[in-house]
C-alpha cells in the first residue's frame, strides 16, 4: 500500500487489508511505505489511528517508512492510493514490475482510475470517507486475488 507520506492513507489500507486477511485466516504479508520521506519513523497520523481504532483495527504498530526499490521484487501487488503515487511507482519500476502496480480504488471501480483523496489537511470528515473507500477497495482485493466472496 502506497502513498505520499505513509502516515495517514497507506497506513489505513494496510491495517484494514490485513483485518480483514486475519479474519479469513489466510497468511500474507502485508505493508505499507510513502514515495516520500518526509515523515520517516513517525506513527500514523491522530485521525487515521482515530478512524482505525473507530473499527476495531489497531495500527499503532506501524512506523513510516519510504519506498524502496526492493519492493517492487518482494511484492506480487502494490498499490497506489492516487495517479501522484502511481506515477511515481511506474517511474521506479524496471522490466516486467509495471504490472504489478495498480491504483486501489480500481478494485472497487474497475478502470475508473479514482484516486483515494489526500485527507492530511482536511478536518477529520476526510479521514472517515477515506476509511469507507479504502474498505470497499480491500474487500474487493479479497474478492479478486484471494477468490473470496465479500
Ligand atoms: P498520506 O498523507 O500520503 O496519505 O500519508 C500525507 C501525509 C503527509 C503529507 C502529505 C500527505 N505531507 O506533506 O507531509
């Protein structure tokens, strides 16, 4: 799970991807990580460990980290949380890792090319639409690479 900062979206995908794994009882690695390095070592953002908590999904175990490009051999899937990010993770890859990088909300709305808005200097309203998209998007990650029905 891929986004600016990893304080505030990727952390909230990641935490709900994985809830929603663990509630399956099937193993996968899960993480996250920012194109940017602007808040390496921090946790989560108040609002969006607010919103997880809201749902019963703790993640104030994570700690922002930047994207390396060692990422793009130990993941099958990344995904982007908008077309900044997606931008940015085409620009790093090399041959044949382009297919693994999608943009999240295509999962939920199929070749729409959605971005999950920026919520950082929002109030905390953003953080709950943001959860909601990020739900929907995961249960359809489960739906379609995990063959589950949701
Ligand atoms: P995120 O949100 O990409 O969802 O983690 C942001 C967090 C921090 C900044 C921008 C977006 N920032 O500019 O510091």
């Amino acid at each position: 799970m891929v986004c600016l900062g990893n304080i505030c979206r990727s952390p909230l995908a990641e935490g709900i991807l994985k809830h929603k794994l663990k509630a399956k009882n099937i193993e996968a690695f899960v993480d996250s990580a920012g194109t940017g390095g602007y808040h390496i070592d921090a946790l989560p953002d108040e609002r969006s460990i607010a919103i997880a908590k809201k749902y019963d999904i703790d993640i104030t175990d994570q700690r922002a980290r930047k994207l390396r490009s060692v990422d793009f051999t130990d993941f099958d899937l990344i995904f982007a949380m908008d077309t900044y990010n997606y931008q940015d993770l085409k620009k790093m890859t090399k041959d044949g890792e382009e297919v693994k990088v999608k943009m999240i909300l295509n999962e939920s709305h199929p070749g729409k090319n959605m971005s999950v808005p920026d919520p950082y200097y929002g109030g905390k309203d953003g953080f709950e639409n943001v959860y909601q998209m990020l739900n929907l998007a995961c249960d359809k990650i489960l739906e379609n690479y995990f063959k589950l029905k949701m």
